[in-house]
C-alpha cells in the first residue's frame, strides 16, 4: 500500500480538525454559505474514507487496517490510532448519521445561531478520535473535544429551554471528565502505562495487593463512561437535552451515548477479559443488571412521555440499556448480536429526531417541539421568516406518515425493518449463550426487551395518534425535499441492513470474535518497533 493510504487512519480526526480551523478563519455569519459547504464536503469525505477502511479492516486477517503511530515512535509512547472492525465500523456510522444531519440543517437550523459548521466539525473530531484512539491519555483528550463542541451544539438555537437543559448537560459531563481523570490516575499509579494494548499486557501481572487499586480506578473510569452511555442511575440528564436540542443536533446526539458504550466494551474485553486472571470479566454482573434497570427506565419514561421529543430521548435511553446490558453478559454470540442492534437503533433514532420537527411543524404554535422552537427564536416568531432551501414535497402528509411509520417500526423492534432482526438476534443468541441451559439473567433480558418493544409501540402509535390524526386544527407543512431526503437515506439504510442481514452478520461476528481474543489487537500494537516502513506505522 502506499504511503499516502498508510496516512487514511488518521484522516477521521485530521480532516475535521483542518475543515473547523478553516472555517473558524473564515468567521461565522459573513462565511455561512462557504461554511456550509465546506461542512457537507468534509462529512461526505469522512463517509468514503470510513468505507474505504471498514473495507480494508475486513479484509485483513487480523481484523486490523492497522496501527498508526504519530511520530513513528514505538508503542507504548507514541500517540497511537487503532483501526480495527470496530473502529472503522464506529466511524462509518458516525459519518453516515453526520451526513444525514448536516444535509438537514441546510433547509433552516444552520441559520439559528453562530458557528454551527465548525463546532459540528469538532464534534466529529472527538468522536472519531475516540474510537480511533490507543491510548486512556488520549481518550480523555478526544472526550473533552467533543463534550466541548457539544456544549456549543446544545445551545445552538438559544432560548429558556436549550440553556437550562445544556446547563444541566454541561455540569454532569463535568463531574464525569473529573471522575475519568481520578480513574485514569489510580489505573496509570497500579500499571504505569496508558496505552490499551500494554494495559491489557499487563493487567494478568498486577500484583493481589495492587489488584483492588486497579479494580477501584476501572470502576470509577467506568463511572465516566456510563454517564456518557446514560446508564441508569446515570442518564436522567439526556431526555431533557435531547427534547431541547435543535434536530440536526439532536440528531448527530444519538450517537454519543454509544461512543460511551463503545469505551466500555473496547476496556471491559481489553483489560478483564478471559486473559485478565483474577479480574477477569470484572464488574460484568453490575454492568447487565445496570443495563436491564436503564432499559426499565428508559420503557416507563417513553410511556409517561408528552411529547415526541422526550420520547425520542427516553428510546435513546432504552437502547443504551439494551447494549450495556448485552455487553455485561459477556458472550460472543451476544455481542455480535447486539453490535448488528447498535447501528440498526442509531440509525432508526436519528431519523426519529429528524422527523420530529416536520410533523410537529403544522401543529399550533405552542405544541411539544414546536413551543421550544419558537421560543428559541424568541417572541417575534423568526422562525417562520427563516427562508428555507429546497424544494417543497408533494403529498407531504403522506411522506411524513410513511416515514413515522418506518420510525416506528425501527423503535419498537418489529419487522420487515432491521431492528427486529437486531432483537430477534439478540435474544437468540442470549438465550443460547450458555450450552446446557438458559440462564436467569437471559430469560429477565427478553421479558424486559419485549415489554420495551411493546411499550415503545403503544407509545410512538399514541404520539402518532395525536399529531398526525388527531389534530384537526393543523396545516399541512411545508417539507423541503432537502429536509426530507436526510430522513429517507437513514430509513433506507435501515431497510439495507435488513436485506443484507446474513453478511452484515457475519461481519459483527467476526468483530466479536476479534474483541473477545483481542491478541492480535494487542500484538498489532506492541509488536514492530518504530522506524520500520510497514504499513503500520506512519510518520509526521
């Protein structure tokens, strides 16, 4: 391969960085349409570039697109990014929910306030950056990056609303990035390293009394992360920010609390799987039981929820719940299953909270999204003087419900679309995950995922009910196709990953398998030393 291609691992986190400086240079309202451009260019780069590694990754037997390490030092000093099935997968899924939700802001919501394009950018950066990197130092720097961005993000469109839920959101971030500080201490005072590869090396050859500290420091690490995944008790903070967030936001939010749970299941198998000795699978009970209550929580909130918006935070919650607690069990078969389930939900979620504000949008001022909208705008109602880009839909109505359909489909589990498959997956595979029998926590995981399913459709049909029947005193809105089309590319993945569920399969497989026997990661990483012109290494 060439040394151009060696340098497309750290394209992910470069290029958003590069295109946010650029267009903080060029400044904010006099720049939008340059900006703007720019902002879609980069997104759409970010997609190809994320496919083209996905496609390396699973091509190599290793399951790795390879190891790059800034400055060509050795492991474990270098600065290292880790491109893997995982990885890559994360990435792609990013861009993709990016792609959709910049597109859709371009109709209106980039106008709300100053320096979207940029700190959507930055966002991208962390986020990227945290699923690339190799190291703990660094992934407490790619948090704080995209936490940062998100701040602004969540505010974007002001108002009441957006800055008492973003005030909330700040603060409990805060707390966390201090509790991932604390945990990275105790973990570097025990082993004396960061970098994941030489933890996992090292954690078997921890001494027993230097083995609590070590399990205090993975917990309260772990604190951090759960916050971020919006683990019960944990997660009471991201119904109100998600319900108050512009959509593009709200939108490209969906993605956050899985990068929490990514961390947890990259560090949980790394550091305490089968080959961690007395720690292994360490916390692993805590983390299922945690993940079967947060799909509780996130079922009763759905339920009690007003307004779609709120709905769609607390789905966001059920989810997460759902994945955390398919990690804790701990199998491979569980664990491919619910990685296929991941990327089905993300994708339904995000066209979820797209869709929101164009079924609202014809609904009396004052309804549910609607209400915090214009009062973001503030009391001259400059929403309805924004003029929006595209070109109206035929039919909306029909469009709309076709589309909340779809939503409704994908978050409550049923077929034809892919998040049936994902839960029909998942249970099998938790059901069959131990040979003789069927466990306890197996059989409360599917009662509890089944009466989320069948919560989740009573209420996104009763919320269907009330904005697009039952509301005899509303208009037909005025849908831009640039609005629209965001919506249908993320329900037509859906669809897509329905239809090629046996490779799609496969592949989450395969990246189980690789996450449960992480030697090659480990070796990958550690193995050849700085300076040697593999693939590999990279310099800069």
């Amino acid at each position: 391969m060439s040394r151009l291609a060696d340098h497309l691992m750290i394209v992910p986190v470069a290029l958003p960085l590069l295109a946010g400086a650029v267009m903080l240079a060029l400044g904010g309202e006099s720049r939008r349409t340059i900006n703007a451009a720019i902002n879609v260019v980069t997104t759409l780069t970010l997609v190809a570039v994320a496919i083209l590694l996905i496609r390396d990754a699973n091509a190599s037997p290793t399951g790795l697109s390879g190891v790059y390490r800034l400055g060509d030092w050795p492991a474990p000093f270098a600065i290292v990014f880790v491109v893997d099935r995982l990885s890559a997968l994360m990435v792609l899924l990013t861009s993709l929910l990016a792609a959709s939700a910049v597109i859709f802001s371009l109709a209106r919501w980039h106008k709300a306030g100053v320096l979207f394009h940029p700190l959507f950018q930055f966002l991208l950066m962390g986020i990227n950056g945290a699923f690339l990197t190799g190291d703990l130092f660094n992934l407490f720097v790619f948090f704080e990056v995209l936490l940062a961005a998100s701040y602004g993000l969540a505010l974007h469109g002001s108002g009441s609303a957006r800055v008492m839920a973003g005030m909330q959101y700040i603060v409990v971030n805060l707390v966390a990035s201090l509790f991932f500080l604390i945990g990275v201490s105790l973990i570097y005072g025990v082993s004396g390293t960061l970098n994941m590869a030489d933890l996992a090396a090292r954690v078997p050859t921890i001494r027993a009394e230097d083995r609590a500290l070590l399990e205090a420091g993975a917990g309260i690490l772990g604190i951090a992360f759960l916050v971020k995944a919006a683990m019960w008790p944990f997660g009471f903070w991201l119904p109100g920010t998600y319900a108050a967030a512009a959509p593009p936001v709200a939108a490209i939010f969906a993605i956050l609390t899985k990068v929490g749970a990514y961390v947890v299941l990259r560090l949980w198998l790394l550091l305490f799987g089968e080959g961690a000795g007395a720690s292994a699978y360490f916390g692993g009970e805590w983390l299922m039981i945690g993940g079967i209550v947060t799909i509780a929580f996130g079922t009763i909130g759905s339920l009690a929820s007003q307004d779609m918006a709120r709905l769609a935070g607390f789905s966001v919650v059920v989810s997460s719940g759902t994945v955390l607690a398919a990690i804790g069990m701990g199998h491979v078969s569980v664990t491919g299953a619910v990685l296929f389930y991941l990327i089905s939900s993300t994708l339904g979620l995000g066209a979820f909270f797209l869709l929101i504000e164009l079924v609202e949008r014809g609904r009396e001022p004052g309804a549910d999204v609607i209400a915090v909208t214009r009062e973001a705008y503030g009391e001259d109602d400059e929403l309805d003087k924004v003029e929006e880009v595209g070109i109206a839909i035929p039919a909306t109505m029909g469009v709309l419900g076709l589309a909340f359909v779809g939503c409704a489909v994908m978050i409550a589990g049923l077929p034809p679309l892919s998040g049936f498959i994902a839960k029909f997956a998942l249970l099998t595979a938790a059901i069959n995950s131990q040979p003789d029998t069927v466990s306890i926590t197996a059989w409360v995981l599917l009662v509890v995922l089944l009466l989320s399913g069948f919560a989740a459709l009573i209420a996104v049909t009763r919320a269907g009910i009330r904005v697009l029947w039952a509301s005899p005193d509303r208009s037909v809105p005025r849908v831009g196709l640039i609005e629209m089309a965001p919506v249908a590319i993320l329900l037509f993945l859906c669809a897509l990953q329905t239809v090629q569920a046996g490779p799609i399969m496969r592949f989450m497989q395969a990246t189980a398998q690789s996450l449960h026997a992480p030697d090659d990661y480990i070796r990958s990483v550690l193995g050849p030393t700085a300076g040697q012109p593999n693939r590999s290494t990279g310099g800069i």
